[in-house]
C-alpha cells in the first residue's frame, strides 16, 4: 500500500509539473487543516481529472451528499470513516477507496488525530451529464 501511495502521489506530481512548476504541491506539507470546517485545496483541475485534498481535525466531517463523478479517496495521514449507501468503511493512511457515480457518501474523522485524503474525480464532475 505504501508503494501505490507514493506512486500515486509521483503522478500527481508530475500532472502538477506539467501545468508549470509554479503549480506544484506538495499533499504532505501545508495540508488545509482549518478550525470549525474541513479543510480543503484543489490541486488538479482539468477537463478528465479534478483533485482535491481534504483535512479533517478530529470531529470534523464531509456532510451527506451524492458522489458527482466516479471518485478515489487517498488517505495521505490518519484514518476517516466513510459512509457509503449507509455502509460505513474504516480507511487509514495509503488506503484507496473508490466510489461509484451517485453514491449517497459522508466523511467523518472519530479519531483523535488529524486526518488527511485526496479525492480524485474522472471525470472532472464539470463534464459529467445530467442524468448520467
């Protein structure tokens, strides 16, 4: 799992160089944590991929709402409870979940230390059509 963390984050990288060294991140430093809300950045926005990184304190969440593309959640630090269709999954550090257009999702750190993910979108949600 280690390796398909850091090979994920290799690509995202290179993705993030090839829009101009300017634009390049770093998931692990400067991750979005934010007092009262989640934190979060976009990284990638292109027409095929939206990539986001999201930081929960513990006790935060992602509130309920429907997946508006097909997504992979990255956990770049800690561990979150995802709640799909009502089924929740325990994911920690280098775990890789996807989740199918339309699902019903919420996100939630119960842990005591602060967790961190990337959610990768394909497509970009902006092209995805009405009643897909």
């Amino acid at each position: 799992m280690k390796a398909l963390l850091a090979a994920t984050c290799a690509v995202l990288m290179i993705v993030l160089n090839a829009m101009g060294g300017e634009n390049m991140k770093n998931v692990f430093e400067d991750i979005p944590y934010a007092d009262g809300q989640a934190g979060k950045r976009q990284l990638v926005d292109q027409k095929h991929l939206l990539v986001m990184q999201v930081a929960l304190k513990p006790g935060q969440q992602v509130p309920q709402h429907s997946a508006n593309s097909n997504v992979h959640l990255l956990i770049v630090e800690g561990q979150i409870v995802v709640t799909l269709a009502g089924s929740d999954t325990v994911a920690a550090k280098g775990d890789l979940l996807p989740v199918a257009f339309n699902t019903p999702m919420s996100i939630r750190n119960a842990s005591k230390e602060n967790a961190s993910f990337l959610i990768l979108k394909t497509p970009n949600p902006s092209e995805m059509k009405p009643g897909a």
